[in-house]
C-alpha cells in the first residue's frame, strides 16, 4: 500500500512536470494556438477554467 502511494505522487509530479513543460511551449507559440484555438475553444476554455480553480 505504502509502495502504491508513493508511485502515485511520483506520476503526479511527472505529469505535473509535463502540465508545466507544455504550458511553456503553449505561452512561446502563441500563433500556432490562435489558428488551433479556434478548433478547440471549449476544450481550452474548460483547462483555464480548472487552471485558475486549482
């Protein structure tokens, strides 16, 4: 049990590492995510919304 719930904080730091990783990528290509944005408005518009909760 103890092994299980150290192996989930480490998943959670990684995908954590991977949420910050590509948010930086988001912010550097700004252009490409004005095009793509478009397509996924709702879906970009649920993320911020649980970003600015979290």
């Amino acid at each position: 049990m103890g092994y299980r719930k150290r192996s989930t904080d480490a998943l959670s730091a990684t995908v954590e590492g991977s949420l910050k990783r590509i948010s930086l990528q988001h912010t550097r290509s700004k252009g490409v995510v004005t095009r793509v944005s478009n397509v996924l408005q709702s879906d970009h518009g649920r993320h911020t919304n649980m970003e600015r909760r979290a």
